[in-house]
C-alpha cells in the first residue's frame, strides 16, 4: 500500500509529472512536425452526415502542449467547448491525443481516447507535402485517415475521413478549422522558453 510518508510524491502531482514546458533538445527537431501546433486554439467544427452531406456545425477549443519529459505531444479536442451546456458530450467530443515520434519506424505514433464516444484510435502520422497525414493501423474497417492541412503559424484545417473496400474513396467524417488563441502567459512563456531540454 503507498504511502503518503514518502515525499517524493504529492496528491495533486499528476500536472507537474506529466506536463513539460518544451521538447527534449535531442528531440527537437523530429518533434517540431506537431509541437508547431503547442498552444491554444479556436475551433469551428462540421460534422457530416452519413452520406456524406455537410450537417452540424459546432465550436469549440483545442490546447496542444509538451508532456512525458518533453519526448511527447498531447492535445485535448473539446467540441462544443467548455463554455457551452453540452459541452463535450456526443455527437461532439472531449478526447485527448498522445503523439510521439518512433525513429524504429521513421514515423509519429498517435493514439485518441474519447471517453463520450468509447473511441480508442491509433494511428501512424507522416508529413506528406506540406500537410500531415495520419493512417490507423488497426487493421479494421472502416479505415481512418486525418489530415491537417493549410498549415499557418495561426490557423490550419483538420479533417477527418474513412473509407472501405465497398467504398474505396475517402468519405469526409469532420472538418475543422482552427485559430490560434494567443495568451499573454504563452506569448511570454515562447519568448523565455525556447525549445531546449524537456521538464524530466
């Protein structure tokens, strides 16, 4: 049984622990594809219908930061955003993303939990051109492939798409364009931090 005698540990640590104020320096290069995105941003979300016809459009927010020693990127997705009644709750979503670099594979590992819609995804990311391109590998159908695309210092486009064998063409799931929301506290954290060796 753990003990609270052992100070190395405090109750409310899990923040400290897991979060970092930037990349590993040995890391920095390979992890800059997705720490470009650390920060906060707007979301305008379009949910699709089956056949494939624009439906729901929501808001919501995205942070994006460095955790696990700097090694690792995570985001959080919250749509509608924590400023609305439903917030999070399905057919909108309140997931997070763990997103690392394996150079085994010479690519990003990439896993999504998203506890309102008992989603687990995993997913390989590679940069394609000037866009990111995530592929699941699971093996299952449908397959998923995500995209982030018009990538700006301030703004870029998510999508999300599947496609089977029946139907080989990628079909949109959801789109999202993303603002960049710029705090004073990141403003000035981006200035005095740059990127060096990770919390860890």
């Amino acid at each position: 049984m753990a003990s609270d005698s052992f100070t190395g540990f405090g109750r409310d640590d899990l923040p400290q622990a897991l979060h970092s104020n930037s990349a590993r320096s040995e890391l920095a290069a390979e992890l800059g594809l997705f720490g470009q995105f650390v920060g906060s941003w707007a979301l305008e979300c379009m949910l699709y219908n089956p056949d494939g016809s624009a439906g729901t459009v929501m808001h919501g927010e995205l942070r994006f930061g460095w955790v696990l020693g700097g090694r690792a990127v995570q985001d959080v997705w919250i749509v509608p955003g924590r400023d609305h009644p439903d917030e999070g709750k399905a057919p909108g979503f309140h997931g997070t993303t763990i997103r690392f670099y394996d150079p085994g594979l010479g690519a990003w590992r990439s896993t999504w939990i998203d506890p309102p819609n008992n989603r687990v995804r995993r997913f390989i990311g590679r940069p394609v051109d000037a866009d990111i391109e995530l592929i699941s590998d699971e093996g299952i159908e449908p397959t998923w492939r995500w995209r982030f695309t018009d990538i700006a210092p301030d703004s870029f486009t998510w999508t999300s798409e599947k496609a089977t064998k029946e139907q080989p063409t990628w079909t949109d799931e959801v789109r999202m364009r993303a603002t960049r929301i710029t705090t004073a506290a990141e403003t000035e954290q981006s200035a005095s931090n740059p990127v060096s060796a990770g919390r860890g």
